[in-house]
C-alpha cells in the first residue's frame, strides 16, 4: 500500500512540472511543449536553402548565421529549438522555369547547402537518411535533417540522375512544381498528360525501388491519382492542405484524401495562408486593393479536423512551408510556433497518442513503409535504364 502511495506521489509531482494532472488537464500549451519533447516533430518542407540563396548569391551561410536569432527569416536555431521540431525535410527547391542541365546544377547546389548546415552546426543538425537516423538525432538532441526535392524537372528526365540524387540523400521528390513536365501534370498548369506518361510511371517506379518518398503536392489530381495507383509505398503530400476547407488547386481533394488513406500515405498541412484561408485565397486571385484578410491557426486545426474526418488519423502531418511563403497565418509565424498549434489540437479534444502521430510517428511509419518495400524490390528489379524516348515516344 505504502509503495502504491508512493507512486501516486511522483506521478503527480511529474504531472505538476509537465503541467499536467492525473487525467491529462492542465494548460495545453505547456503539456504541447512536453508532447514534443517525447516525439520528433517532423517537418515536411521548409526553404531555409532557398531563402540563403535569396540572402547571398555565394550561399554562405554565414550570411544568414542561423545558430542565432535571424529576424529577416522564419527560421533558425533558437526558434527550432522553441517550437520543439525533432525532424526536418529541408527543401532543395529549383523554380521549374529553371529546366535541363541548370536545374540539375542548382539543386545539386541546393544539396550541398544542407550538407553544409550539418558540418556547420553540428550540435544541431545531423544528415538523415533513414526512419532510424531520424529517431536516433532525436533521442541525442538533435534535428534530423532530410532533403526533399522540390520538382520533377530537377531529373531532367533522367533516372541515372534520379539515382545519384538519392545516394546525395534525397529522400523524397515532388513530382513536380508549378509547371507541367514532359512527364507529369502540375496542378497551376492546364493538364497537358493527362495525369503521368508512360516514363512518369516508371519515374515512380524506381523511387520506390530507391525507397524514395513520392511527394504530391504540387501536381494535379490526374498525376494524384496516377501516382497513388502505381506507387507500391505510401506517398506523401510535403506541404498540402484540404480542398474542402479551402478550394484551390494546390490543395488536396477529397477523393485523393480517401484514396491516400487506402495507400497509408500522409498529408502534411501546410500553413501557406492562400491554401488555409478562402477569404485569404479569393483576395489574393482578385487583385483587390485594401488589406488583405489573414489566415489564423484555429483554421489551420479546421483543416487537420477535416483530413482526419476523411482519411483519419493516421494519415496527417506538418509541412509548413516557412522561408517559403511571402504572408504567415496569424499565430504561426515562424518555427518556434508548432506547439501552439498542439495545444489547439488538445483543446479540441486530440489525445495524446494522435498528436504523436501527427507530430512524426505517421511520417516515420510512411518511411519505415517505403523503406521495407524499397528493400523487397533491390531483390529482384535492377536499376530502370528507361528513357523517356523509349517510353513516352518524344
């Protein structure tokens, strides 16, 4: 009896510091800060690399010093750490108006920022390459860094090239950016494939042989529902929100939502304020003088209420987009924000357990996924030396 008693007592003063009771009540906010340090919070897409780019044409990264305060930006070390991100696909966007061999050189440049940040500011940053590598960065204090690329044009129609990008760490390629490919339908683009060609197919093909995640935000819902039927790993969406909620091209319509689930892939919501916000998104396609409305975080949750609605909750994540977007939502303004959404999420009533899983265990759980399949398939299926000549005929 004693011993039980005990017990009772270092719950509850372990319940007082996390700010917490017995029965998980308590203020959401300080229990969200502790959530994040139990799980990797994992972030689909954030353009820090870009954004240096913007900064110093030279890429040093010395121009935007992350390891303190940098007001001009959305991210840097001090705010990751205050907003608890345990894992980060940092994106190595290419502007699809940049085609052929100059795409491929600017993300191989892209690339080597990433690899740079980690050498920099290693007590930080550590490369990630895999599910593990992230839980192990995280179990030490430091934040997985993965690679994401942002468009299929970065190949240039190449799945030799294709190849080398993932043995530099690419660990997952958006199909493509706002233009169409010869290949792939964008979703800012007039369908012109009619989804993916031929080559496309085989494009998603050998990523799940590399164990490649295929990333669809970006792409139309042809290329959606293309990719979702070839693809034998679970697919993400970096950096997507819910159509349903707020109707734009870029967002993710229900059926896709549906057949994601189907998949086991995950739709991390993204907080770029024209994809949140419906008042947000007609101000900005109207052109219309006078202030513009602002998206909020309540509206942000609206959307993860939706995908968990349809596709559940096993199929939600983060992408936030910062250093990416010109406006912010109103209470996620930067990188230090995350456990405030968190702590939304609790107060509409989210257990623990779920939030885990949309902090990083539905992300990890799609890698592991791909990561077995990608192990399956190098035992049988060599390398693709497709062309897009011999498939697509042009």
């Amino acid at each position: 009896m004693l011993r039980h008693l005990l017990r009772l007592c270092l719950l509850a003063a372990a319940a007082v510091i996390l700010g917490t009771n017995l029965d998980g009540q308590g203020d959401p906010l300080t229990r969200a800060r502790a959530l994040h340090q139990q799980t990797p919070l994992i972030d689909g897409h954030n353009d820090y690399p870009w954004a240096l780019r913007d900064l110093d044409p030279g890429r040093d990264l010395g121009k935007a010093d992350i390891a303190k305060p940098v007001p001009a930006l959305m991210t840097d070390i001090p705010r990751l750490r205050e907003g608890g991100v345990g894992g980060q696909f940092w994106s190595v966007y290419t502007p699809s108006t940049m085609m052929g061999q100059e795409a491929v050189r600017v993300t191989l440049e892209q690339i080597d920022i990433v690899h740079r940040m980690a050498k920099r500011w290693p007590e930080t940053f550590e490369m990630a390459y895999t599910a593990a590598d992230v839980e192990r960065s995280f179990k030490a204090r430091r934040i997985g860094s993965l690679i994401g690329m942002e468009g299929g044009h970065s190949i240039d129609n190449s799945l030799p090239a294709l190849r080398m990008f993932y043995a530099l760490g690419a660990r997952y390629m958006t199909l493509t950016h706002n233009g169409n490919l010869r290949w792939a339908d964008a979703a800012a683009d007039q369908p012109a494939v009619g989804g993916l060609s031929k080559f496309g197919e085989e494009v998603i093909r050998e990523m799940n042989r590399l164990g490649m995640l295929v990333d669809l935000s970006h792409v139309s819902p042809g290329t959606m529902e293309d990719a979702l039927r070839v693809s034998e790993a679970p697919v993400i969406f970096s950096h997507s929100s819910a159509k349903a909620i707020c109707n734009v091209p870029r967002n993710v319509p229900d059926d896709m939502l549906r057949l994601t689930a189907k998949n086991g892939g995950v739709v991390m919501v993204t907080f770029v304020p024209g994809f949140i916000s419906q008042a947000v998104a007609d101000h900005d396609a109207s052109k219309a003088a006078g202030p513009a409305p602002r998206a909020t975080l309540a509206q942000v949750a609206d959307h993860i209420d939706h995908i968990r609605q349809v596709a559940g909750i096993d199929h939600i994540g983060l992408g936030g987009d910062f250093d990416g977007i010109t406006q912010v939502v109103a209470g996620l303004e930067d990188v230090s924000k995350y456990p405030d959404l968190t702590a939304e999420l609790m107060r509409r009533g989210y257990s623990d357990a779920d939030l885990k899983k949309i902090l990083g265990l539905n992300v990890l759980r799609v890698m592991k996924q791909a990561e077995a399949v990608a192990a399956r398939l190098q035992k049988t299926r060599q390398p693709s030396t497709a062309t897009i000549e011999q498939l697509d005929g042009k």
